[in-house]
C-alpha cells in the first residue's frame, strides 16, 4: 500500500474548503452573473436575474431533536434560506426540500415537519414545488434550495461596499445562541430526571429565535419602499463578526464597529449573563440570528436614522485600517471572527 | 403517555409519501408554471422558462464506496441532475453541490469527488455555482440541484402524451443494475479474500453504466435539431415500467410495449443470465439507467425511425386498455412497475 497524503479538513475549515473547491471551477455561460462566493448564485434570465441558494441540515450536527419540535424544525429549514435571498435584495419565489429518514420516523413525524415547512411557505411567499424523499441509515438529513428573482438594477453582493459607508444590522443579535444554551441546560437536567417540567417560560424570546428565525423579508421591502438600495448585503448566520468579515474581504475595506451600539435583547442580555457568557461576544459570534447586515450609503442616513428596527453600528473604511471594535470603554481593538465552526 | 398513531412510511413508499405532502402544498406565485409532480419545477421568466430539478443521495442507501469510486460519484450526481433537466427537453444551466462529511474523509477524498463533478460540469456544460459544505456524523451526505432553461414552446411534460403516441427509449435498459451485481459480487469475494484482483474487464460495459451514468444532452440537441418535440417525457431512473406508469397515469392513458422491441446490450443480457437474472426483467424494472423515455405524435415517426440510439418500444393507448406487455411469445400480460424500493 502507498502512503497517501491525508489533509484534514478540520485543519482548513468550511471557508478554506469552499476555497479549494472554488479554485478550478469553471463557467460555460454567459448568463451566469455570479457563482460561489455569495449569500446566492445569480443568473441572467433576460427580463431579470434569478437567484438561488441551498443549504443542508443534517441531525446531530445542525438540530437535536430532543429540543428542536419538527414543526420549528420545518419553518427553521425554510426561513434560513429564504434569509439568502432576502440578502440578496430579491424577492423569494420557489423551494425545493430533500429529506432524508431513518425508520425511527413515522408518516406522522413527517407531517409535522411538512407543517412547519407550509407554514413558513406562506409567511415568506415561496412555492414547494419539489423535492426528493429518500431512506436514511442516520436520522434526519434535510437539503433545501430556494430561488428568488430580482430586477437587475437591485440585486446586492457582497462585494459592492464603499468606503465611508454606513453599516446598518437590523433587529437583534446573540438571543439564538443565548436560547441554545437554555435548551442544551434544559435536555442536560431532563436526562437527569425524566420527570421534570422544562422551565422555559422566562426564556421564550431566546428561545423562540433559537427555535422558530424570522427571514426579514419585511426589510427588503421597506427598503423597496424607501428606496434605498443597500451597496452591500449579507444574512447574519454565522455571527456578526464573521459576516464582517465577509464584506470586508469581498468590498476591499476594512470597517469599525461600536460595542455600545450593537442592538442586544433585554431577555438575551441577562440570560447570557446567567450563563456567564459575556453578551457582547454572543452578539458578535453567537450565530443564527438570521438578520440582515448591510451598508447604505451616507446620504441614506436619513431615511432610516429613526427607524426602530435598524441599527447603524458602525461604517466600512479603508482596508489598511482594519476591522476595528471600539469597546464600551473606547479602545479599539481588532475585531475578532470566531464563526460557527462544525468541522 | 398518550398512545399515538403512528403510519410506517415503508407501508406507504415513497410515491405515497409525495402524494401526501404534495396534498396540501398552496401555490402563491402564478409565475409556477409547475410544482411538484414532474421531472423538474417550471418557473415563468418572461423570456423564457427556468426549470429545477433537486436529487439526494446517501451514502449505505444510493451509494457503497466499497466499489464507487468517489470521481464516479461525484460524476453520477451531476448527471443524473442534468437527466432530470433533460426530461424536460430544457437546457442545463447552474448546479449547486450540498455535501457532509464524517471525518474520514480528508481534503484529498473531497478534491476526488469534485474532480468528477467537474468532469461532469464540462460534460454536460452546467456551471457550479454554489453549495453548503458541513461536518456529518453519518458518512457522506450528497445533494444537488440543478436549474437550466427552456422556450416556452418547447418545454415537454409527463401529461401531455396522446392516444397513437409512439413511445421510444434511449440507449439500452437494464444494463446499469447487471452493473450492481457484479460489483456487488466483487465486494462479496473481496470481503472473503482481500488479496485477490477484482476481475471486471469482461463486465466492463455493464459496469460502467453504474458506475459513470450519461444524461442524454445530445438526444435533446439531436430532436431540436429534427423539429421534434416529444409530446411528453422522463428520464429512466427507476426503471422502464415505472416510468410508463407515470407518463400513463398523468396523461390519463394506458400503454403497450413489447419485450422483444426492449433495447438490452449484449454484455447485459449475457451478464445477467450468469447471474440468473431475466435480462427483460432487468430492462424493465432495473433503474438507473438514465436513458429518455418519450412519446411522439406518428407523424414524427419518419424522423426517427432510422436511428441508431432510438428505439420505438410501443404505444399509448385509452386508459381502458390498461398497460399492457406483450411478450416475445405474443401473450399480452399486465405491465408490472417494481421500481426502486429504498423505504
């Protein structure tokens, strides 16, 4: 046998994966405008662009279904991809759903999923138009793709950020982790006694974003109404800082972000500090707030300086200047992107 | 604990299991031409039609890779995509590629999977766009989606076959499950004695259809070329019979075909007698030889009749007359659909 060089994975991550895979990519036509490297791919369809996007869930890895209902489980699936579209200004049209199921999971196991599903199909307009259903050998795996059309004067990439602009984050951050934890203490104390209550009621915000995101769609197109078109735009999935990243590397910029200004839930803040988890940092890297991270540019301040449910937490500058913090405190201090690391 | 009903999804199978979740499916765009129930999802763009075709497979259930080499699977899940947007008589455009991993694959496996996606990408001229990479704890997890484009004119459904219609097939059937066996054989005596060379250069024909499956692109471009548009269409993933159920029960008719117009490759009907197999049974109810199955009006007959890789197997007839098989003896028996069965 011949020693064979091993790599692995592990040592490189999910972003230097996609990396490699994207290297030797080629591209055979003309209509498509952008492949990996996006909140979504988008192609030329004449009239206007269409976008898509995927992503796969798999048990163990992404949900534990001793906390996680199937029905949520069925919205979550929906709704965090939808969040791709959304991030790309474009507007959600159909999905695919491909389910993979162990025996364990009966007829009506998967209705309750497919009610999630219906349900988040009809808070988000897209259509279920198909899927696969296969048998599994390892519990539940789900694959989702959506895809949304925009006209092509509005679609937003990462890439097109300025210098100077203003970085807005829409509702809160960090309440989805701090809600995991609950549930992660919550399965801990019923493996050790079955015949308690889950106590959850004074949790059920950060637990609820845990359990059941919101795609902002509603954003999208309230900057459609106040026509603002964001220079840049990506979904926060992975943690703020992270997403940061990303539109830094793909703008060519470096940004600031004000500690003070990141909006942080009430109920998240004190929870986090019940688990002695510094709040701040589960807004920075906590992942899974699905919300939407985006710059405007200076001259559309106005538009949305009042509004409740955006937040402008900083602005983009040049990239020699780095993505800085400014603490509470008023030091600056390199931003660190920890990311949701499942490899 | 309440006593809860409880449906075993192997007593339902998997077409059942579509029909329930398609029953409640609501529709909100009238840009879905079509959802579920096809090949693929049809999506009006003004100009043209975009068509979405989503496939999952899993490793222990699609796929062994005991004898699957990964840039075999790597170029199967493409392909048997793009025989999807085929079916549909549309071109393929963009794919997305989900993949788990467990940690026994390193970089080095990963880079021979995608060598053979892109294989297939230049095969088949489809663009990779995108895809969610992700750690497994159940080996490797596969799934893909494919978009491509079609004029609206000429755009072919599983419903649209008439009464008179000649139903022909692509290529040759049954080979790719003779394939199965014997790899499956070789696995068997490889277990018993892993010093021994695998012996398939006489099996290597029915092998490869396994392993490296083709999507019929050029039978497409070939029938543009000939002005003809088949009445309806689907490729033969699940066998020939079960494919003639579905183009009968959407087009509400009955079928004949006859055994000895079945098109079967030497090297398969020999093989499969070796292994006690009914080299007709195997063309009917083997699956996965992603060949087209289609109809055409008889006018179109002169077109084709003179081709090398058509072959004519029957005809559609009124529902009444049922799907019929007549035999090489000339008996007339009811057609079986067997399918694949992985519930």
């Amino acid at each position: 046998m011949s020693e064979e060089k091993r790599t692995e994975i592990g040592d490189l991550g999910e972003f230097g994966l996609i990396d490699k895979i994207s290297e030797e990519v080629r591209i055979y036509h003309p209509e498509t405008v952008k492949g990996i490297g996006d909140d979504a791919a988008v192609f030329d369809m004449g009239d206007s662009l269409m976008v898509i996007s995927t992503d796969m869930l798999l048990e163990g890895v992404h949900f534990d279904l001793s906390y996680m209902p199937l029905q949520h489980l069925g919205y979550k699936i929906v709704a965090v991809n939808v969040s791709d579209i959304a991030a790309m200004n474009a507007t959600p049209k159909q999905i695919t759903v491909n389910i993979g199921l162990s025996n364990r999971f009966s007829l009506e196991a998967v209705e309750l999923l497919y009610e999630g599903v219906r349900a988040a199909c009809e808070a988000f307009k897209v259509d279920l138009v198909g899927g696969d259903t296969t048998a599994s050998q390892a519990g539940l795996v789900l694959s989702v793709t959506v895809t949304g059309t925009v006209p092509k004067d509005q679609i937003t990439y990462r890439s097109e950020a300025k210098k100077g602009d203003i970085l807005c984050v829409t509702g809160d951050l960090g309440a989805a982790y701090v809600g995991l934890q609950v549930l992660a203490r919550e399965k801990q104390e019923f493996l050790g006694n079955p015949d308690m209550q889950p106590k959850l009621d004074q949790y059920s915000y950060v637990v609820g974003r845990q359990l059941r995101p919101v795609a902002r769609m509603d954003i999208i197109h309230e900057l459609a109404d106040k026509q603002i078109k964001p220079t840049s735009m990506i979904d926060v999935s992975d943690g703020l800082a992270s997403e940061v990243f990303h539109l830094c590397k793909q703008s060519g910029l470096g940004a600031a972000i004000y500690e003070d200004k990141l909006p942080i839930d009430k109920e998240a803040y004190e929870t986090a500090a019940e688990f002695s988890l510094d709040p701040n940092m589960c807004a920075l890297n906590g992942g899974e707030d699905y919300e939407l991270l985006f710059t405007i540019s200076q001259e559309d301040f106005e538009k949305i300086k009042n509004h409740a449910d955006i937040h402008t937490i900083g602005y983009m500058q040049e990239k020699e200047k780095g993505k800085a913090l400014v603490t509470r405190g008023g030091n600056v201090v390199e931003l660190q992107a920890q990311g949701w690391k499942h490899f």
